[in-house]
C-alpha cells in the first residue's frame, strides 16, 4: 500500500453526483455544417456527358455481370452432361459407376 502521510481526505458537504449513462451526451461532429442548400444549378454539356458516361458504366457492368452468369450457368450444365455421359458408358462396359473416381488415364 502507498504511504498515506499529509494526504487526509476531505469531507464533502454534499454526496457525489450519480454518473447516470442517459444524463450525459456527448457532441458529435458532423460535416453537414459544409453542404449548402443554395440556388439550383444549371447543369452544363459536361455535366451530362459524365452524367452519360457514368449511366452507360453501369449498364456494362450490369450486361457483364449478367454473361458471366449465363457463362457459368453453361459450364455447369456441361459437367453435368459429361458426367452423365461418363456414368452411362461405365454403366454399358459394366464398370462400377461412382461419383468420386476421377478422370481415367487411357
């Protein structure tokens, strides 16, 4: 324990006040003080360009998107297709059909 010489605690007069969590706030900064509601402005040929540019991005990007799928969607059905064309010819050469043998050397 620490040395407690000429450190005497004072008597309060009143009790200490409750620290209660709903009683205290706290100020948060925010950047709205910086957006400005003003005139409305006039949009240049440039603006729409970009405006434009920005619109045909999207769409790629949507297209693109949509494709990959579609490719995927075939692959899948592909293996699917191989792999039941593998499990009916083992099938017919009355070889045992199962799902984890990989591809055979021939």
């Amino acid at each position: 324990m620490a040395d407690r010489k000429g450190a005497a605690l004072a008597r309060r007069s009143r009790p200490a006040h409750k620290v209660v969590s709903q009683g205290n706030k706290v100020n948060v900064a925010l950047p709205f003080s910086m957006i400005r509601a003003g005139e409305p402005v006039k949009m240049r040929v440039g603006d729409w360009i970009s405006l434009a540019g920005l619109v045909i991005t999207v769409t790629g990007f949507g297209v693109a998107i949509r494709q990959l799928i579609r490719i995927a969607d075939a692959l899948e059905a592909d293996q699917a297709s191989h792999r039941a064309n593998r499990e009916e010819a083992d099938a017919r050469a009355g070889r045992s059909s199962s799902s984890d043998v990989g591809s055979r050397i021939s």
